[in-house]
C-alpha cells in the first residue's frame, strides 16, 4: 500500500516538473506548434496586383525591375535586320542614319498589367544618365512601336535636350556606347502632376515607382569612329557628313541681326543646352533682318556650324516664311515650314565653335519632298534658282 501510494507521489512530481519545464520553455521563447486551418482571404475590389514571385530587385532606377516573363526586341523592319539583346543598333536609328525611332516589340507582361512606359536611356559615366526617349500611358493592348511611330502611340515626355520626340543616338566621341530601352510594365497609371513636357526621365521613374509590375530591358550598341564633336538631335539633318558649302551669294544690302545675339559674340545660355540644363527652356532666338530685294516672295533660315572635324553642322532649318516678314520672334512657332526644330550647341569636347545664321531671300516658296524632314541639301536645291540675297549673323557658343 505504501509503495503504489508513493509511485503515485512520484508519477505527480514528475507531472508537475514537466508542467513547469513547459511553462518555463514558453517564457523563454520556445515556440509550441498547434496545427490548425488557414484560412487564404479573397481578393478585395481595390486590392493591388504584386509583382510576380519570380521577379527580384528594386522597381525603378538603374538596374530596373526585371521578370523573366516580359521581354522586348527591335523587331526587323524589311531594311533593317531585328535587335536582341546586346545587339548593334542599326545606322537608320541613330543621327547617321534617318534619325527614325526603331520599331519595337514586347510581350510576356504579368497579369495586372493596365498599361506600359517606355524609356530609352544610356550611362555615359559614373554617376550620371542620359534619357533619349520617353512614352507612357501606352495602352495594355498594344505589344509593338512601328518605325518612326513619332506621337501616334501614348504620351512623349522630354529627351535629354528638352524636346518631346525621339533623340536618336549621336555620341560626341568614338568608342562603343551602349544604349537601353527599357519598358515597364503598370497596373495603374503614373503619378505625376507634371505635364507632359516637364516629363524628364527622373520625373518618369519616380511617378511609376509605386505602380511598376514588371519591366524588360533590351540593350543596343552604337560605334562612331569618326571622333567628331556631333551634338545629339532628334532629326536627321544634324551632321551632313560633308564639308559646308560656299558661301552664298550677297549684295551686301541685306542684313541680320537679333536682340539676343551681337555679331561674333557668344551665345547667351538661354538659347543653349547648356542653359536648358540649368533650368532654361531653349528655345530659337528672336531674328531679324532689312534690306532685301523688292521682289522678296518668301524666305528662309538656316542654322549651320563646322565640326571638329571640318564637316558641316545643321541646327535649323525653316524656310517658306511668308515675303511680307521682317523676321521671327522669339521661341518662333507657326510660321514658315520647319524643316528641323532649332537645335542649340552640342555639349562636345571643350572648346568654342563658331555658329551661323543664314537668312535667303528667295523669288518665291519652295517645294520639298516630306517638308517637315526636309534636310539641309534638299531645302538648298530647292532654293537654288530662287535666292535673290542673303544675310548671315555669326556668333559662338563655347564649352567650358
């Protein structure tokens, strides 16, 4: 009797020192696991797409956010042979070539997506970008650019040189240079309050941070060998590839001359990329001229410069500007036919490069093939039986 009384003593210490060891193990952290049901609650009506689990790294910036799924190429367009990934970005999409924007092609976006982005960046230092196309609110629907798609699809934003277009590659130096077009994937549109021509590419990745899925980078080279200082523009009539014609014919009688620019005297920043960057909007100087001939039908400007290496620069062309004009105002805009938007100094090597004005008094207006890309040698032979006189205003613009 004694002994089951004591085995039963001892079975309940041991009870109760296991009771306390469980107790104990708890307030130090031992985790006790129960099995139960888990409940997975439904989606609600607001709720946001994630993105995909296989995707890793941040949403924006430098190294965009990647998802296998969604990929994106330069398709072939008849002429030009189609661009993977690393591929050669062909002559007719870059300044000497046509200038035209390549086609692209995408597919592979993750379910949620609402629409796409577009940006068309390159690194050419440590520390520093450069952002040569941009379109957004591209709808969910559409998977390809054509060729030089201009504003058919989407909204532009800004190039590096504040025009709302496509800036086709231009390096002021050889070497190869590698470019990225990278498109993003959204379910929802950008948040941004800025218009669209405020829209630069930093403006662009921080309204699209918070709504990016996905996004897909396909990454061109471009190789100039020439070495020349050629700025960047969004058109073809950039670098002509020749040396700058003769001088035009002039009586002398006929005068340029503008509020913003003194004959050979520097071009102040406000007419320059330079003073873009630093907050200016550029924009074409205000232009002037007197004395031409009686019989004046129209006119016509062309902006020209020599590069570094002795081969002719274009930066505007506007011509079948009315013969009753005394000039153009500042920032011109509806008047005459705009071969090429005025285009300031290239940003090259340091140095100081002597710049041109050309004023043409013509018999009457000229007919060009696609007027508004027409190029320096079309618009000159086409002006070529009808200048009466020319004018000039030479000024400079240095880089520091």
């Amino acid at each position: 009797m004694k002994r089951r009384l004591k085995s039963r003593w001892v079975m309940a210490g041991l009870l109760a020192i296991l009771g306390l060891l469980v107790i104990t193990s708890g307030c130090t952290g031992t985790t006790i696991t129960k099995t139960a049901a888990v409940t997975t609650p439904l989606p609600t009506a607001d709720a946001k797409p994630q993105p995909p689990a296989a995707s890793a790294g941040p949403v924006s910036g430098e190294t965009p956010f990647k998802y296998g799924g969604l990929q994106i190429r330069i398709p072939a367009d008849g002429k030009n042979p189609a661009v993977e990934d690393n591929g050669t970005l062909p002559l007719d999409y870059t300044c000497d070539g046509t200038s035209a924007s390549p086609p692209l092609e995408w597919s592979g976006e993750p379910a949620g997506t609402t629409e796409f982005c577009l940006i068309m960046w390159h690194v050419p230092g440590p520390n520093s970008s450069k952002f040569y196309w941009i379109i957004y609110n591209i709808p969910k629907e559409v998977h390809s650019l054509p060729k030089n798609v201009g504003k058919a699809v989407g909204v532009l934003g800004l190039n590096e040189h504040n025009t709302r277009e496509y800036e086709p590659p231009c390096s002021s130096g050889s070497g190869d240079k590698v470019y990225r077009l990278t498109l993003y994937a959204l379910y929802d549109k950008p948040n941004m309050k800025e218009t669209p021509d405020q829209v630069t590419r930093d403006v662009m990745l921080r309204s699209i941070k918070d709504v990016t899925l996905a996004s897909a980078t396909v990454n061109v080279h471009n190789e100039r060998h020439s070495g020349e200082i050629v700025p960047p523009t969004p058109t073809a009539q950039a670098g002509t590839g020749k040396p700058p014609p003769p001088a035009p014919f002039s009586s002398g009688k006929m005068t340029a001359t503008s509020s913003a620019l003194k004959e050979s005297d520097r071009m102040p920043d406000k007419y320059t990329r330079t003073g873009a960057k630093a907050g200016y909007t550029t924009v074409s100087p205000q232009l002037a001229w007197t004395g031409p001939p009686a019989d004046t039908q129209s006119f016509a400007v062309i902006g020209s410069g020599i590069q570094t290496g002795g081969n002719e620069e274009i930066h505007w062309i506007l011509y079948n500007i009315p013969g009753t004009a005394a000039g153009l105002p500042e920032d011109v805009n509806g008047i005459g036919t705009v071969g090429q938007p005025f285009i300031t100094p290239s940003e090259g090597a340091a140095g100081t490069y002597k710049k041109t004005l050309t004023v043409y008094a013509l018999s009457g207006p000229i007919t060009v093939a696609e007027p508004d890309k027409a190029d320096a040698a079309k618009v000159r032979a086409a002006m070529e039986d009808k200048i009466l006189d020319t004018a000039t205003l030479n000024y400079e613009f240095t880089v520091a």
